[in-house]
C-alpha cells in the first residue's frame, strides 16, 4: 500500500478522505481539483458534501479504485501496530499534546503560537 500512497494524483482524480478532516467524514468522495508544490505536493479536493478543501497531504487521500484495499491494508497494519507497540512508551509520549490550534487539517503547535505571541509582545503590538 505505501507505494500507492507514493504516487501523486492527477487533477480530476476521483478520491475519497482516508481520514476525518474538517467538515468531512472518512470516505467522503471528492475530486482533485488543482495538485500545488514542487518537493512538497498538496492538494485541492471538491468532496461530494459540498466542502472544498486545500493543503490536502497524500496520505489523507485514496483513490476511489483502490478504497477496499486500502481499509484491508489498515485494518492489518493496525493490528501489527497495536501488537508491537505493547508496553511501549513511544505511542504515550506521542499521544501527549501540549496543545495547539487547527488551520486547514493542519495543526499549528502551541510553542510556535506562544514564540508568535511574544515576539509580538516586544515589539510592542497589542494583542
């Protein structure tokens, strides 16, 4: 499955959300609208539900064909996770937020909105 993640998406593509985003259910259907970036691709995606959303990663997005082996390939990969991760601190340090705030699906960690808040404190801009 990681290499049918792999591949980029052509405009028009026909796709459903591999997760819940924003105002969309996980396999909501949609189509590509407009894919941006060079090194780094994002997407537009018009969902069936009316929602239009940008900066859409690959991995939040599968192709409408490949849907059924997609959740296959997640049900089992979750289950080898869950088995590996047993008694593992790594998935209790990842799970520990310090907070933040979501733009666009996209989550903007606290420390970067405290660093913003006080450098606009010393220079003496009033929030």
């Amino acid at each position: 499955m990681t290499e049918t993640l792999s591949t980029d998406l052509p405009k028009h593509q026909e796709v459903k959300a591999a997760t819940d985003l924003k105002g969309v259910p996980e396999g909501t259907q949609g189509r590509i609208m407009l894919s941006n970036g060079l090194d780094w691709i994002r997407y537009w995606v018009k969902f069936d539900n009316g929602i239009e959303m940008g900066s859409i990663h690959r991995d939040k997005l599968v192709r409408v064909d490949e849907w059924d082996q997609y959740l296959l390939d997640r049900e089992s990969g979750a289950l080898i996770k869950e088995t590996i991760s047993e008694g593992s601190d790594l998935d209790s340090a990842s799970e520990s937020s310090s907070g933040g705030v979501e733009v666009n699906g996209v989550l903007v960690p606290q420390l970067l909105i405290d660093r913003t808040k006080a450098a606009l404190e010393r220079f003496g801009v009033a929030r």
